[in-house]
C-alpha cells in the first residue's frame, strides 16, 4: 500500500510507500491515515519525459494520472533564447540590406 496526500487542486503531494512500517512508517492505524489522505495500491509508471515540461502525479478521487505543465525557464535558458532571436533578427537585417544593395 501507498499512502498519499493531495492538495485541493489534485495534485499529489505526499508519497509514503511504506506507511505501516514499525520504522519509517507514518505511526497511524489504516483508519487515521484516511481520515488524512488516501491509499492506493501503487503508483502508475512516470510517463516520458517531454522537453519543456514536467509529469505532475494526480488524484482524481479514484484513481492517479500524470499530466504535464510547463517548467518555467531559467535565467540562463531566457537569456539563451534572447541572444538566439537577436541573432536571428541581425541575420534576417543583413540579408535584407544586401538584397536591396544588389546582391
């Protein structure tokens, strides 16, 4: 059994895959751990790995799903980006500017 805790959105938020364990268990009887969260008997498989987003493990009330959002971007990667669309926009102006010089 896996117990697990959710925000009011779904969202999965605690995993305890070992919640009756007399050591690293969570100290509460079957019946307190669901007054709290919910025990399911597995947790499904991360799905791929898409670029840019992130698997967000949810609840849906009787069964979990993983869905995607968007990882924001880093400073690193927004600056990355903006020097790529400048060098892009000096590309595109100089090939404009000889075009219209005659070659």
């Amino acid at each position: 059994m896996v117990f697990i805790t959710v925000k009011d959105n779904g969202e999965v938020e605690l995993r305890n895959f070992t919640p009756f364990d007399p050591m690293h268990g969570l100290g509460k009887t079957e019946q307190e751990l669901l007054l709290i969260g919910h025990l399911v008997e597995s947790i499904p498989p991360e799905p791929i790995e898409k670029a840019g987003k992130k698997a967000i493990l949810m609840w849906n009330g009787s069964s979990l799903y993983y869905k995607f959002a968007d990882v924001p971007l880093t400073e690193q990667q927004k600056i990355d980006n903006l020097r790529n669309d400048l060098d892009s926009a000096i590309m595109e102006l100089t090939l404009a500017v000889a075009m219209q010089q005659g070659g």
